[in-house]
C-alpha cells in the first residue's frame, strides 16, 4: 500500500512543472545553508527558561519600571524606582546565563528555519489530489496556520533582538528588561512549535524526494511503474536496463526470479556486462519499492529488500581485508534474509 500510494503521488507531481522546478531550486539552498541534526536539537532540547512565571514577572517589572518613573517625574519620589530597579537587576543577573544561551542558540536556528519556510510556503501553495500529499499537505498546518506564519513570529523576535545595538534601545532597554523578556519569548515559542520542527524537515525531505522521482517520470514517460504482487518472492522483468546507461548504448536483459527459480548465476568474461546486469535488477527494484517508473518494458514483483555485494573496498586503517569485507556483507545479507520481506541478494 505505502509503494501504491507513493505512484499515486509521483503521479501527481509528475506534471507539476513549476512545483518540481521550484522546489529544485529551493532544495538546493536548504542542503546547503540548512542544518537538520543541529536544529532538530535545538527545536527538542528540554526548556532553558521557563517562559510562563518568569515572563509574568518580567513584564510586571517592565511596567513598574514605567509607572516608577512617572511617580519620580511627578511626584519626586525615586524609592520605589529604586526598590524595581534592584529587582530588575537581581532578575537579570539570575537569568544572565540562560538569556545568554537562548540568545546565541536561536541565531544560527532563525537562519535555518527562514530558509525552510521558503519551502513550506511553496508547498502550501498546492492542492494535492494523491492521499500522501494531501496528508503531507494537511500534516504542516499547527492548530489551522501554516508554518511559515509560526515561523515568521520567531523570525520577528529574532529581528528585535538584533535592534539591541540601537541607541534608544541601550537607554531604555535595561530598565524594560527587553532582552530577557525576548529571550523568554523565543524559549514560549520554542516550547510551543519546537515538537514541529522535525516533523517539517520530514515532509520536505519526503516532498523532495518525491519531487525527484516525478523529475524522472517525466523525463522519461516510456518508464512504466511496476505491477506488484503482494504473493512470495516475485521478481519478473522484460527488456530491463540501467536508468544510468544511454538508451544508444543499452543492452535490454529479461530476467525472472520467484520460486521455480530461486537462484540465478550469470558467467562471463570481464567487460561482458555481469556488473551491469545485477546493478540494473538492483537499481530497478529499488526504483519499484520507492514507487518510482522503471526502466523496463514491464515489472512485476513481489515487496522485496534489496541486498548486494557487488563492490567493497579493504581498509588499512580499520585493518579489514577485502576478504573480511566480504565476509561481513555476506553477515549483513543473512541478517536481512530473515526479515519481514524475501531477500533479492546480488553478489
């Protein structure tokens, strides 16, 4: 079911020109300027400062602050300016390190989250008809608003944080305690959005991902998707060939496993095309399991995991011999043999 739904979405985005173009484009500045681990981190690290309390007091304490200085002003009275001050003092010092911490943290965090919005804005933009898209459609909204909204409200505190350095701020901005009441208000908003960050990297990672697929099928519409069958281990192909070899210059091989045939040893001599022909039952299978086209005449094939030992390199520096090599892989392939699926092994 989950590879049918897949076709359903490739389908779907197949002739989405502008989507695919634009999320090419967008997917490039996300791998390079976007740092997945370092920001799913910062978005799930437990609180720093715990917005609710403190940043009652702290907004208590700003007001004090303005309703003290009108009393000195009016009636020349600088006590209970004083006494707030002290407490705004003792507040900050308290919070110093933590404010400090939030501070440098949501800086490279803003970066990455802006660039990310980019993409989860174009994404919203669309109206699926496949019900994987519509569910990764449906999946960005919080509450009915969209992410780029809950990231444009971080993108805003992280913009007044920069303003600090203004002359009017360094003036009036201790006695307002705007920096620590900021950093309070990034750690409220992190505390609650920062469970969804991991869940937009994974819709735009899956949304490319299948944006990449649809590249394919479209570039390549003689490519049919593979009819599967859900019964034992299956794998029939007619006219296979390897997606990266130029149609010129392709051999096209039939080749059929299930279980009158279980085992299949190809001879020949070197430069004869053996490699070829295991790395073209691979790449397609794999190509069918992620609900891809393939390239093919017809496929039709049972769910599978794909295992090969085609090519391993020793290692002097780990001290693992090419034979030691292949013995792990083979250790690896025996493992994957009594999985949930029937193992295509290629050697």
């Amino acid at each position: 079911e989950t590879v049918r739904e897949r076709q359903a979405a490739v389908t779907d985005l197949r002739e989405r020109l502008d989507l695919r173009e634009d999320l090419a484009v967008l997917g490039e500045h996300v791998r390079a300027d976007v740092h997945p681990e370092a920001l799913v981190r910062w978005a799930e690290e437990p609180p720093v400062l715990v917005p609710g309390p403190a940043r009652a007091a702290a907004a208590w304490l700003a007001f004090l602050a303005v309703v003290s200085v009108a009393i000195w002003f009016w009636k020349g009275l600088a006590t209970p300016l004083a006494i707030v001050l002290a407490l705004q003092a003792a507040l900050a010092f308290w919070y110093r390190a933590r404010v400090h911490h939030v501070i440098h943290a949501v800086e490279y965090a803003a970066h990455d989250l802006d660039i990310l919005a980019g993409v989860l804005r174009r994404m919203e933009q669309e109206r699926f008809a496949a019900p994987l898209l519509v569910r990764a459609r449906q999946a960005l909204d919080s509450k009915g608003e969209p992410p780029w909204r809950i990231i444009r409200r971080l993108d805003r505190r992280v913009e007044l944080l920069d303003s600090r350095d203004s002359l009017v701020l360094r003036l009036f901005g201790p006695p307002l305690l705007y920096t620590t009441q900021l950093a309070l208000a990034v750690e409220a908003w992190r505390q609650a959005h920062g469970a969804q960050v991991r869940q937009w990297l994974e819709a735009v990672g899956e949304m490319e991902a299948l944006s990449a697929l649809a590249s394919y099928a479209y570039e390549h519409p003689q490519d049919p998707f593979p009819q599967l069958d859900g019964q034992g281990a299956l794998f029939e192909g007619e006219a296979l060939g390897h997606p990266l070899v130029p149609e010129s210059r392709a051999v096209r091989n039939d080749i059929r496993l299930g279980p009158d045939m279980a085992v299949l040893i190809v001879s020949g001599s070197n430069m004869s095309g053996k490699s070829t022909l295991l790395r073209t039952v691979g790449i397609n299978a794999v190509l069918a399991m992620a609900g891809a086209p393939v390239r093919a005449r017809r496929l039709r094939l049972a769910p599978l995991t794909v295992g090969a030992s085609i090519r391993v390199t020793d290692s002097l520096q780990e001290g693992s011999s090419r034979f030691y090599v292949e013995i792990q892989r083979l250790r690896k392939l025996m493992d994957l043999a009594v999985g949930r699926f029937p193992l295509l092994f290629l050697l």
